[in-house]
C-alpha cells in the first residue's frame, strides 16, 4: 500500500487499507491489480481524476493535428488553374497535411473515364517524387478519388 505523499505502508489486509483510507478522509485506488500482492495507493480520486482530464486537454492541445484537405475540380480544367490549385496543395503538404484531390465529371464525360485517369496521373506526375500517393485514383459515383501526403525525403523549398 502507498500513501498519498508516496510514502510506502507495507503489506496490509483489505480492511486495514479502506481504515487507513478513511482515516486520511481520501479514496482508496487499485494501481495494479496483477501484481501479488495487488498495489493501492490512498488519494483524493476527484483531484486525481481533474489532473489527469486537464493534462489530456493539454496534450491534445499540443499534438499537431493532421487533416486530410481536399481539393475539387472538374475534367476540363486547362493547365493554368491547375497550377493554381497546386500550388495550394503545395501549401497543405507543407504544413503536414494529407490532402484529396476529387475529380467530378459531369454529364457525359462519364463515357470517358479514363480521361479523369489520365489527368490524375498528370496531377501526381507534375508533384515528382516530392509526394507519396496514399490512396490510389478510384473511380466512385461521379467522381474520381485519391491521396496524396508529402514524402519523407521531401525537401523544403525556401522561396
């Protein structure tokens, strides 16, 4: 048994430990119930719990969030905007974040889908080997999908 200051009891019955709980007017808590015999600690468990919810708070505050950032266009987009649209890709993969390019057909260019294809592999081809795809162009309803996220050997550019 452990008490509040870290201080070690020793090896103690049940009922002396809820006693000696009691007395400290604090919780008893099971540590690790595998161990033989079983570890308890006395602790103010309301305390205890508050400390441990705020300190989750602050590492999710704290871990760097990763979104996946999608991007939209049609078929029939000429090379121009499609720069354009690269290079805010180029903006979300340096900020780390994994970004979904999404190809929607309309009307009857759905007979050509392997022109949607052949412009995601313009889109990956114009990116090099500064890119890793993570989900390959699938083709689904009436659009055509994939991931792209930033490689690892991928240098930065300072402009």
């Amino acid at each position: 048994m452990i008490h509040e200051d870290g201080t070690q009891l020793g090896v103690m019955s049940r009922a002396e430990a809820l006693q000696a709980a009691r007395d400290a007017d604090l919780d008893l808590v099971e540590i690790s119930p595998n161990a033989k015999p079983p570890v308890v600690k006395i602790i103010d468990w309301g305390k205890y719990n508050y400390q441990k919810t705020k300190q989750q708070q602050k590492n999710k505050r704290s871990a760097k969030a990763q979104e996946l950032k999608q991007i939209r266009t049609g078929l029939k987009i000429s090379d121009h905007d499609l720069e354009v649209k690269a290079k805010k890709v180029r903006k979300f993969l340096e900020d780390g974040h994994k970004v979904k390019y999404t190809l929607r057909y309309k009307g009857r260019e759905l007979a050509h889908k392997d022109v949607g294809f052949a412009l995601a592999d313009k889109i990956i081809a114009s990116f090099g080997d500064t890119i890793v795809v993570d989900q390959k162009p699938q083709f689904a309803g009436r659009q055509l999908n994939f991931v792209i996220r930033r490689s690892q050997n991928a240098k930065t550019e300072n402009p």
